[in-house]
C-alpha cells in the first residue's frame, strides 16, 4: 500500500494520542497526561461539597485526574487502606464512583488556582498531573495555577506525574510544560516532591485499534527499529499509590518509570500481531508532514500539531530519553505481552464486535 495514497484513509484511523503524559479516563497516548472532562449534570450537587472542605483534615489524601488510568488507581488503592480521600475532576458524574466508596468529590479545573488552593487545604498529600496539552500557553496557566495552589494551600508532600526526558527544557513538544512545572514545583519551599517520569505509556497503542482495523496497518511517527521504555499505567499508577501511602520521600526527588523492558515500535507490532490472531501485521512509519496533515485533519490547529511532531523528532533522535539506568527499583512487573492480552486484545475484539 502506498503512503501517499493511504493518507486520506488514514485521517480517519489514526489517532496519535499523549498522556504525560494519557493518560485519558480510559486510555492515552500520553507519553504522558491525562484528560479532565467537561462539565456534565450533577456537577451542582457535588459542587456544593466545594464549600463543605475542612481546614484541617486527618490524612486528607487529594487526587487530580481521579477517572484517569493512573488516578484512578491511586484513589481506589488509598480508599482500600482506609484513608480519606478527594477526588478532583471537573466531570461530577465520573466521580460519584468514588463518592460511593466513601470519597470527597471535590470539582475544579486545573486552571483555577483559588479552587485548586481549596482542594489542597488541610490535605497531608496529593497526587498532581497535567491534563493532555491543548496548548503550551494552557500547560502553563494550569502548571501555574497548581504550583500557587500548592504553595498557598501548605501542602507537604505531592507525587506529581511527569514524563521520561523532563530533563530536558526544550525542544520536546508536551514534554518541555511538564519540565516547567518540575521546577515550578521545585521551587516551593517546605514541599515534598517526588516526580514520577513515567515510560511511553503502552496505553497509547489503543489509539491503533481503528487504523489497524481498517488500514491493516499500524502507523506511527516514530522510527520503527528505535528502542524506548514502554510502561503500563496500572503500574505507574501501583507506584505512585504506594509511594503516597508511605510518604518515603522528602526534598525534591525523581523516579524513572521504565517499564518491563525496552521495545521498538515494530516489536510492539510483532507481539499485537500475535495477541490479536493477525500474523501479518506491520509496524509503518509515516514522514512528519503526513502525520501533521492528519493531525490537522482530526481537528488540532496546525500549532498544536507541530508541538506533537516535535515530541515525536525529539524521541526519533535521542533527545528524549531517560537518565536513569534500568534497574530492579525503576523496572515495572507488566510485560507488553500480558498488556496485550488484558488491554489491547480485549479492546480490539470488543470493538471489532462492536463494528
């Protein structure tokens, strides 16, 4: 099949997703973040429990991004251990899940800092992230906007959800917001902070489902032979719970995240291939311009598409890349394999049956 004449169809399969980085409610591309939806009914009722905070809380445990793949982790666990958690999401009715197991749904943009510094009020820890970037001047305002919220507020101790490579100040796309919020963190005097630079989520290969469906290929930007950590969210998520709970940590501190192993995009393929009983699959890699044209087909404005091409170039020659080497404590327990079969598989056949 020819690229160039397989663009048009590939607008309406492929979508390049980033959790920070995702991770989403349900899934993301994220190297790292994830996704805080708009407001729906119900959000008046819970609200009303934004004015019901108290001062001072025992143990007060406050989560942002709570219905995502790793905050929703964090907040189950904690509440399994007995501890008082708040939820924070600006959709109430994928909160009242929490709510219902003894949860404070607290909803709040993360823009808005003097709801933010409520959120956080009388809280021992919390668990912080970025939504996925819609922009880097919007990365900015809610880096801000948590920073002066977590400084306001006299919150001691934080585990905030980076990405591998934040280390770097520029030049990496979505990356590049998430290291300035590292050091607007770190600038906070009395603050706890342990940054979790978390591995390519292999939650983002979900956003292949359509394209390999339909084009029977999976595409992608990035050079198919290029090895890069690849870490599944419930294992971030795991982490970040138990480093939470334990409050082991103190200054300003960084964890790499690196997955089980290492994987190029055309292994990742081989194993897919397998797990979903189709032998023939092939990992293709499309040339910036075209994955920009789709972008941009798909609805971003084509300065929001570039800060996604410019991740992409970033991973593609070595500028995003972890510091740290692997090791027994930065090694995560779920194989790309077994994420295969509980999550890609059943995903692809669910909306194949679906189709």
């Amino acid at each position: 099949m020819s690229l160039g004449k397989s663009v048009e169809r590939a607008s309406d399969f492929f979508c390049i997703a980033i959790v920070l980085r995702i991770s989403t409610y349900d899934w993301e591309p994220e190297l790292q973040t994830e996704r805080m939806n708009s407001k729906e009914k119900g959000e008046t009722n819970v609200n009303s429990l934004n004015d019901k905070v108290a001062v001072s809380t025992d143990e007060m445990y406050v989560i942002l991004g709570a219905s995502g793949n790793t905050g929703s982790i964090v907040a189950d666990f904690l509440l399994s251990k007995g501890k008082k958690v708040r939820v924070v999401g600006r959709d109430a009715a994928r909160l009242e899940r929490f709510v219902r197991k003894g949860a404070d749904a607290f909803t709040a943009t993360l823009s808005d800092a003097a709801a933010l510094t409520k959120a956080f009020s009388g809280a021992r820890a919390a668990y912080l992230l970025l939504p996925p970037i819609t922009s880097r001047e919007d990365q900015e305002r809610e880096s801000d906007a948590i920073a002066k919220a977590v400084t306001e507020s006299g919150l001691r101790y934080a585990v905030y959800l980076s990405s591998y490579g934040a280390q770097v100040p520029e030049g990496t796309g979505p990356v590049t917001g998430l290291h300035s919020s590292e050091q607007k963190l770190n600038g906070i005097g009395g603050l706890n902070v342990l940054h979790l630079r978390a591995a390519y989520f292999m939650e983002n290969n979900l956003a292949a489902i359509g394209m390999i469906q339909g084009m029977g290929i999976f595409g992608h930007a990035l050079l198919p032979d290029l090895k890069l950590p690849m870490a599944a969210t419930r294992d971030v998520g795991d982490y970040a719970a138990r480093r939470l709970l334990d409050l082991d940590f103190s200054g300003k501190e960084t964890r790499e995240l690196l997955g089980e192993r290492d994987l190029s995009m055309t292994e990742a393929t081989t194993i897919i291939a397998r797990g979903i009983g189709k032998p023939d699959l092939r990992y293709v890699q499309f040339p910036y311009d075209q994955v920009q044209q789709v972008l941009e087909q798909m609805g971003m404005t084509p300065k929001k598409a570039a800060v996604y091409i410019e991740m992409f170039k970033a991973i593609n020659t070595g500028v995003l890349v972890p510091q740290e080497p692997r090791s027994r404590e930065n090694t995560t327990p779920t194989s790309f394999e077994t994420f295969v079969q509980d999550v890609f598989a059943p995903a692809y056949h669910g909306t194949a049956a679906a189709a």
